[in-house]
C-alpha cells in the first residue's frame, strides 16, 4: 500500500501532462490510499472528488474525521476563489504538504508525488515519484 500526494490524484483526474507516466506507475500498486488534506486540496477543482476516489478504488483516510476534513475542503476552496478574484494568483498549499507527509510518515508508507522537495524535512519518509527521463 502506499500514499498519494496530491498532485499525482489530479493529474489523473485533470488528465495533466504527467498522467500517463502515473498510471503506468501506479499500476503495479495493488491498494493507494490519500488522508483528509488531500481530499480537501481536491474540492477547489473537483467538488466531486470523493466520489470519484471511490470510483477508482483510492482508499481515504479519515482518521481525524470525515466532517472536519470536508470542512477544511469547503473554506479552501472559498479561500481559492477569493484569491484567484481578488488577483492573487492560485493560492499555496504547505500546510497540506506536512499533514501529507505526516500522515505517510507515522503510517509507515511510502508517499508517490510528483513534487518530492516538498517532502524535503520528513527524515523517516519513503518518497517514490517519476524518474526524470
């Protein structure tokens, strides 16, 4: 079992450059699993998200509670239309970068993401991503 990052769900979901080169990737993997954090990076893009997890056979972890991670998932994606209206640009997401790595640390999984150097200050993590080609 491992854990996805963000990035990788979306550029399945989205159909992204890198999407290809992930489903290959992830297709010897027997079960994938994200926690709440990601589930709520997702909304701003795709309200439908968790049904859509469900479809492909993506286990969610919601160990700190389903009502809260959805909570988090709604404000953000308020948070991402305000700024994207107000000009600022797409809005940062590090905090969900730790709740991520953490959440594969303590679980003892490797994490895949197509952005390891976010993963720069977790020690005891396993990072898998794409080779550079």
């Amino acid at each position: 079992m491992i854990c996805l990052d963000t990035n990788a769900i979306l550029a399945l979901r989205f159909q992204e450059d890198s999407a290809e080169a992930v489903a290959r990737f992830l297709d010897s993997v027997p079960q994938m699993v994200v926690c709440g954090p990601v589930v709520a990076e997702l909304m701003p893009r795709d309200p439908q998200a968790e049904e859509w997890l469900s479809e492909t056979g993506i286990g969610v972890d919601w160990t700190l509670g389903r009502a809260v991670w959805r909570k988090v998932g709604e404000l953000h994606r308020e948070y991402a239309a305000r700024r994207r209206r107000s000009g600022g640009g797409m809005p940062r997401r590090i905090l969900t970068d730790y709740l991520i790595g953490a959440h594969a640390e303590i679980s003892g999984l490797p994490l895949f993401t197509l952005n390891p150097s976010d993963y720069v200050p977790f020690n005891d993590l396993k990072i898998l991503t794409l080779r550079k080609e």
